[in-house]
C-alpha cells in the first residue's frame, strides 16, 4: 500500500491540497479560492471540505500517515499557530490542531516558501544540493535556506525570510515598517504601486531593476551564509524571465566578490505550478522524520523533527 502525505498549501487568493507519494510525486490536487472574509471559521470551513474530499481519494490510492502544509508566513512552528499577512481573517490561528483532528494523522506546517525551497531540492533546480537559497518573488518576497543539507528554521521557524533584506537603504516604506525591503522594492505589489499597472505589463526597465534588487538580495545573502545557488519562484520572477534574470546574475556578479561567493549563480525554480504541493508534501515527510533526499540532499534536523 502507497503511502502518501496529504499535501496543503494555503495561499491569499487560493487553497490547494494534493496527494505526494515518498517518491516526492504529485499524484493528483485540487483547489478553491481562498474566501476573501473576517471570519476565520469560513475560511477554515472552505479549507476543511477540499482537505476531506481529497482524503475520500488519498484512502483510496493508499494510506495517508502524515499531512505537510505550506502557509504564507509569519508563524510559530512550535505552537502550530498562523497568522498568514495575506489571509487577514487568520491571526494566531491553531491550524496544526485543527488538522490533527481533521484527517485523523499528524499535521506538520512550515512556511510555504521554506516548503518550496525542500521542494526544489528533492526534486527541482537545486535537486542533490546541500547550500543554496529559494526564493519566490510574486505578491510578496519569501525564502527559505537550505544550508549544510539541512532546511533552516530559526527560533519562531521564520529563517530565510529574505523580503525584509534591505537594498534600498532610503527606499519605500514596507508592511513591515522598515524601509528599502527587497519586498517593498521587488514584490508584485510594489511594482504595481511604482508603475501604476499589474506587474505583467511592466516596461524593461523594470524587470530589469526589479532583478537588480533581488540579485543585490541574494549578493548579502551569498557573502553571509557562503551559498553559490540561489532558485527563484513565483510569478513575477518566472513571469519577467531572462531580462529579470540576467539582471540579477550582474548585480551578484558585482556584488558578491569574496572568494567563496563569487560564483554565485541564479535560476528559475524548476518546479513550476506543483512546487508548493511537493514542498507541502515533502514538510509531513519530514515531520515524521523520513528524508525526502537524494544524497547530499535535504534532511530534518534532529532539533527541527522535534520542535514541530
Ligand atoms: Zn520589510
């Protein structure tokens, strides 16, 4: 019998869930809108249906043991508690618990791009690599790092969170309160502020700064945590393309000089659309301390396994 991770992954404007088998295959998914509501029960409502629907088909192609979820950021890890920025009907909200009791099998969440950076390693653009950076650059700008073959989580289960890397130092202001946030530069919604248009229509000279932010980003990042691989995700970064990311590759190239550092290459996720369900699946296989690796590849730290 198959067993299978009952893949989650929580989004602002969609809910997706999905079968991934130990192989780190999507077998099959579905998905719905995410309500736009205050009530954090109808959003829980919308989500809980499409998770027992796609349980009705993971009990019949195997045996589901665990459920992995992606979910927009901030969080606690330990507590099992969301409070996503883009689903504001969700402050502090026990979605661990709820999904315990839900599907009947043990419930692990981590932030979705820290799913997608697992993702990519197990079986995208950073496949059998022990350092690198993932990165999704679309409504807003996450990450995640995977450094020494192991996914970092911090102290709260945050780490990676490269938006709020500063490369405009008297740049726009940010969500966050800061300023020159790559994320109040380089974000979807940022660009839709500068341009006045949805970033699909953006002029080249704004594909080409935008890729500039987020190689200048990923420069700091390279010289800090002597990584030589970043992977970008998401929309407005796959959807700008070579301009965007031969941009960045230039601005690492004269950023990040050390020894160490100075090869550092950017890529697009390799992944595509079923990279958040995979990373979502592969968030439960780790949960339940099975690797999710080819060798050199990512694995649960013994601290990581236990605090979630
Ligand atoms: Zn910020």
């Amino acid at each position: 019998v198959t067993p299978i991770s009952l893949a989650v992954d929580i989004g602002g404007t969609k809910l997706a869930v999905g079968i991934v088998d130990r192989s780190g295959r999507l077998i099959r998914s579905q998905h719905r809108s995410t309500p736009r509501t205050a009530d954090p029960e109808r959003t829980w409502d919308e989500l809980s249906d499409l998770v027992e629907d796609e349980l009705g088909h993971a009990r019949r192609l195997g045996t589901p043991v665990v459920c992995g979820v992606g979910c927009g950021g901030p969080m606690s890890l330990r507590l099992g508690l969301v409070s996503p920025l883009n689903i504001p009907a969700w402050r502090t909200f026990p979605l661990r618990q709820r999904l315990n009791d839900l599907t009947g099998v043990p419930a692990f969440i981590d932030n979705d791009a820290k799913a997608l950076a697992v993702a990519e390693g197990w079986q995208g653009a950073a496949r059998g690599r022990r350092d690198y950076l993932a990165m999704v650059v679309s409504t807003g700008v996450g990450g995640g790092i995977v450094l020494d073959g192991r996914l970092l989580d911090g102290r709260l289960g945050n780490a990676g969170h490269i938006g709020h890397v500063v490369v405009e130092p008297d740049g726009r202001p940010c969500v966050c309160g800061g300023r020159g946030c790559l994320e109040a530069e380089a974000s979807g919604t940022a660009i839709a502020a500068i341009t006045g248009a949805e970033p699909a229509r953006a002029p080249t000279e704004i594909v080409v700064r935008t890729g500039v932010m987020v190689g200048r980003a990923i420069a700091s990042v390279a010289n800090l945590l002597d990584l030589p691989l970043a992977v970008v995700a998401g929309s407005v970064a796959l959807g700008f393309g070579t301009p965007f990311f031969e941009a960045a590759q230039q601005e690492i190239r004269a950023r990040a000089g050390l020894a160490f550092s100075a090869g550092t290459v950017v890529v697009p996720a390799g992944l595509g659309a079923e990279g958040p369900l995979v990373g979502a699946g592969a968030v439960g296989w780790l949960g339940i301390g099975q690797k999710v690796w080819g060798p050199g590849g990512v694995s649960a730290g013994d601290a990581t396994a236990e605090v979630r």
